[in-house]
C-alpha cells in the first residue's frame, strides 16, 4: 500500500489519485484527497489537511469529507472542500459554505475570433474597466432601492429580465433557471441588504476578476460542438459573487448558530464550522437566506454579463446578437444545495447502499453532473453540465464536462480553479504589480488593468497551482472531462 | 503595541497586542485598514462613532469587526485610527476574565474611527472578519490577538 506521510498525518493511496485519511478521534468519516502526489505536496504544506480533517466531525458527514485537487487552507473547512451532510440528521454549516455564498463562473461565447480582437485590446480593456464597477466602494450597475433588492433575492434572474438586464435564452443557462427555489428574503438580515444595496453588479476585488479570452484548444469535437466552443474563438469570464449581503448573511448565521446551538458548535474543533442542526428553525432560516443570496450572485453575474455586451457593442460597432454574446453557463463554487445521492449507510461498513437526501456543502468546487442527470438543463443533458474552471491570469481556463465517475467519487463535484500556493504577504514581498501587468502584455499579450498595483501582484500567475495539472487529475479520474482550453487576452479586476 | 500583518495562504491574518482590551482592539481594527489599503492618508474624513455589545470577549471582537466592515460598506468609507474608548463588563465588574459566563450584551464597547471617504483612496475590499484560529489572550503585558480575515 502507497502512503504519503504529511507532517504526521498518514494518508493511504485508494487508487490513482485518490488518498485518505483514516478516522481517528472525533472524525466521523474517512477525509479523502483527490490529487497527484505533487499537488499532494503542495496541499500538505499549510493547513488543508487539518481543516480537511476537521470537517468530518460535522455531523452527519456522509462516506468522506473531500478536499479537490485545487484545494487550500481557507477557514473552518479548506477550500476545494466538499462534504455532504444527511438533511435528516446531519446539518447545514455556513461556514462550509464559505463568507462568499455563490461565488461562481459564467462564460459568455462570443462569434468574435481572436484575430477580429487583436490590436484593439487597450480599448477593450480600457472601456470594461471604465464600464464594470470593481473594488471597493465602486458602486453597481444598478442604483437601487430596498425593494429592487427584495425582489432579486426572491426571483433572481427573472427580476433581471423583467428589467431590461437580461433574455430568455440567459436564464435557460443558467443553474436552476438563475432563480433558487426555497429563497426567502426575509430571512436575510437588513443589515445585509443595505450592503448589497450599493453593489448590485459589481466585480469586488481579490480573486474576481472579467477576463476576454480566446480558447486555444478544444479536446472533445462533440462536446464543444455542443457548447459552442471552436479554436480562436473570443469568450468571456466573470468571476464573483454576492457580494457583501453574502458576506454578512454568512457572519449573521454564524453568530445566530453559535447563541442558539453551543451544544453543537462546542463538539467541532473550530468555530468556524458552526452548523445548525437539520430540521431546526436556523437551518431552515439559514437555507432560505442563503438561497436568497445565491440568487443575488446570479443576478450580479448577469448585470456584469449584460454590460459587457453594451460595451462590446459599443468597441465593435455591431450588436451584441450580431456578436451570438450567449450565456455559455453559469456556476457556483460556494453553495450548499440538498440534493439526492446514492450513498453508503453512516460508517457502519457494511456495503448497503441508499439513497439519501444531503446538504451538499461545496466551498471552493464546482458540482459536475454528469449527462443524463434531470438537472442538467435540457441544452447540455446529453453531453453533461458544463463546468468552468478559471486559472490564473497567465495561464488560462479550462472547460470541462461533469464526468460520468462523479456521481460515485464526489457527490457530482470537481475543482473550481487553480488554488492558491502562495500567500498574498509573501507574493506582494516577490512581486511587484505593474513588473507582472508589463510582464503579461509584453510576453502573452495579455492587457490587464486593475484598481490596485497590489492585487495584480497578489494574484500574479505564479502564486497558484498549475491549473493544467488540476485539471489533469479531474480529467483523469472522470469527474470533470477537458472539453477546451483558454487563454487570457485581458483582464480586469479590483 | 500595535499589529502586524500575517502570512495565511488565501486571506489575511492580523496579529495584535495591546496593554488593554481597549487598545488591542483598536489594532485589531487598524490591521482591517492596513489590510484594506497600503497608503492610509494621514488626513480627511470625520470621525464617527459606533456601539458593539456582545455575550462574550470574542464574539465582541468579532462583531466589533464585523460593523466596521458593514459601515463601511454602507457609509463608503474605510474605518482608520479606530479607537475604542470604553470596553464594558458589565456582570463581571473589573475580573475580566473572559472564560466565565456571562449574560448577553454583558460586554459592550463604545469605539470611534475616522472614515476615509473610499472615493478617496484605492482599496480592496476585506470580505469579512472570522472566527477561524481567533485568539484573544491576557499575557503579562496586556492582551494578544489573532485574527483572520477573509479576502
């Protein structure tokens, strides 16, 4: 037997690219990484591992807490972490969700070829930069009242359509037709709605960023055919999410769960993985808040998104249907959804399957369903659910399928990105901003303006995981499938 | 007495020490500036005040944080020179010791912070404050704390 020994913590090779910690103490289940042995490397230097490990104490864990092979320390539950918890008798945990609830990825295909782009990308990238709002404090793309907000985060992209910010076709691509079920917006603070008030389409800063990009390589004829996708053609990516009401509904629960459920919250090892228990009245407050939120994140994408054609229009000369601007899909990274698995009875080891209903918990992955699967939407249900995988801004992106193989090995998840190597501190002491911004577009030809000198260096290329080899070990294990490749050709962010 | 900034892998994390509850909460709250912005202008915006109460030390360290970072979003402004001018316990009188238990809103602070108008200055936006490896200690020379936040 194979094992890979991290710092005292010894992990058991299952089969190629899968590892797992065996229970011990508290742990309720298995913990498992998906990864090859030298991302392994990299996700046993910080704290992924323990928090890895923390996380089976949830209750409720159902066969393994999973850590992707993108995976990195974040807080409470690692990031690149997925955990299904029983909807019976298990919990929800906000923390599991993680502060930004629907963070997440859209692709915009475009008919443009990267050739009809070339030399015009200052302007391109001047005019989105100018035109999507990003940083801190630099409003949205809606001035709002209390009500447009009550109505987003009960409808989600309905309410986007009604007003002019988006078409039919966009809420056909999207998860869930861009509105969540169960969402009850008064369960979401007032303290979180006059937050999101003045950041309704808008970037922030960090890692969210909107990046044109051209696709360099496109692996499955099929497949791409039946996303659209074809060589040197011009896509879009956005990456965000909910902004501040996420980030407050987030910290309103937390502090809700830790007054009412100490009991719980006192037998997990960090507080940051404070659950409400299934079928009491906080887990179903906190599932319908963040339902809600999940639905804002929706409609902040589709703003952005629908900006972004008005300023292609307006750099092109021709209209955005003209262009064929259609929503490729959109996914989330940081949601919790109750969903219906197949899964082993609770830690007994006996190989009696069952079909249960779980709080999924994905933080920093992606859900991948295969095809076949009744919530594909209809567009992708017989090839599989598209799944998009930002890399960093030297790097590029990868397309992907949801692979036949998830269903049994990740509750039908994958990765979500490259994951984070270097912390922010150290990559702004190595680099600096405008040597990487100069570096990009001198060497790629890629054009990247930012608010911020410091988040271009704490996002440089080199401070991720290699995305190639994430995605590789996905492909590999058949949980997400290479259907294509981009490469940046700019970039904005906060 | 003061803070620094600390190394975590994605977000950031703030060590604070203080000769006071008072003053190491203030550098817990400065390190939230420093985190936001490297070039905090030594002048502008008013100075406004705020009220936290909370059940326990850390969950009022914790709030104290999390309504910085709500009013910041709400006012646009980054909260600077935070100071908190009065910590309260009210059931545990000058003990202070903060394993004992206490009723809720049995601790209280009243702070001030000077809000940097964010049209003013380039600044990312911290996403939130966390529990994740919080500490808050007495030691000989006052008090320590550990907090990260989330990018």
């Amino acid at each position: 037997m194979t094992t890979f020994d991290a710092d005292g913590v010894t992990l058991e090779q299952i089969r190629e690219y899968v590892w797992e910690v065996k229970p011990e103490g508290e742990m309720r289940t298995p913990a498992r990484v998906l990864a090859s042995e030298a991302l392994l490397e990299e996700i046993s230097q910080d704290k992924t591992l323990e928090q890895l490990q923390n996380a089976t104490h949830l209750p409720g864990m159902t066969d393994y807490a999973i850590c992707m092979p993108d995976g990195h320390q974040g807080y409470g539950f690692p990031v690149g972490g997925v955990g299904a918890l029983d909807a019976e008798d298990g919990c929800i945990s906000p923390g599991a969700v993680g502060y930004d609830i629907n963070c997440g990825v859209r692709m915009m295909r475009t008919n443009l070829t990267y050739e009809e782009v070339k030399g015009r990308e200052e302007e391109l990238v001047d005019s989105l930069f100018a035109n999507v709002p990003s940083g801190l404090g630099g409003g949205g793309i809606v001035e709002s009242g209390i009500d447009d907000v009550e109505e987003i985060l009960a409808r989600g992209v309905d309410w986007a359509l009604e007003n002019g910010h988006a078409v039919e076709e966009d809420l056909l691509h999207c998860e869930d037709e861009g509105m969540r079920e169960g969402a009850d917006p008064s369960k979401v603070s007032q303290k979180a709605k006059d937050r999101g008030k003045n950041q309704i389409g808008s970037l922030g800063s960090g890692n969210h960023f909107l990046e044109v990009q051209r696709v360099t390589d496109v692996f499955d004829d099929k497949v791409g055919e039946a996303f659209g996708l074809s060589e040197d053609q011009i896509v879009v990516l956005i990456h965000c999410g909910s902004r501040g009401l996420g980030h407050q509904t987030c910290n309103d629960y937390l502090r809700k769960i830790e007054q009412q459920h100490q009991g719980m919250l006192e037998q997990l090892p960090d507080k940051e993985l404070a659950a409400a228990p299934a079928g009491s009245q906080l887990a179903e407050d906190y599932y319908g808040a963040m339902n809600a939120a999940i639905n804002f994140a929706w409609v902040n994408r589709q703003l952005i998104m629908h900006r972004t054609r008005k300023v292609f229009e307006r750099v092109f000369e021709r209209s955005w249907e003209e262009m064929e601007m259609d929503l490729l899909y959109d996914v989330a990274h940081n949601i919790a959804k109750k969903e219906t698995h197949t899964v082993g009875s609770a830690g007994d080891g006996s190989d009696v399957r069952e079909e249960r209903e779980l709080y999924v918990h994905r933080k920093g992955a992606t859900r991948a369903f295969p095809k076949g699967h009744p919530e594909v939407p209809a567009a992708y249900r017989d090839v599989g659910q598209p799944v998009i995988i930002p890399g960093s801004m030297g790097a590029g992106s990868y397309v992907l399928r949801g692979g036949e193989a998830s269903m049994d090995l990740t509750f039908g998840s994958t990765a979500h990105g490259a994951g984070r190597l270097m912390s922010r501190t150290q990559a702004k002491n190595d680099y600096w901003g405008g040597d990487v911004q100069q570096e990009l577009e001198d060497q790629e030809q890629i054009y990247v303006k930012a608010q911020s000198g410091a988040t271009i260096a704490e996002e440089a290329p080199g401070v991720y995981k290699d995305v190639d080899e994430v995605v590789k070990v996905s492909d590999e294990l058949g949980i997400g499938d290479k259907v294509a490749r981009t490469f940046p050709v700019c970039n904005i962010k906060g | 007495m003061g803070f620094e900034l600390r190394e975590h892998t994605a977000d950031i994390a703030v060590g604070a020490t203080g000769d006071s509850l008072e003053s190491v909460f203030g550098a817990v709250a400065d390190g939230l500036a420093a985190a936001s912005t490297e070039d905090i202008p030594q002048t502008g915006g008013d100075r406004f005040s705020l009220t936290v109460s909370a059940e326990n030390l850390e969950a009022l360290l914790f709030d104290y944080i999390d309504e910085l970072i709500y009013l910041r979003d709400v006012r646009l402004e980054l909260p600077v020179d935070n100071r908190v001018e009065k910590l309260e316990i009210a059931e545990l009188g000058e003990s202070r010791t903060k394993d004992d238990s206490a009723d809720e809103t049995a601790y209280s602070i009243e702070a001030t912070a000077r809000g940097v108008p964010l049209s003013e200055i380039t600044a990312r936006e911290i996403k939130a404050v966390t529990y994740s490896e919080m500490r808050l200690e007495e030691t000989d020379d006052g008090w320590e704390a550990y907090v990260v936040f989330d990018v």
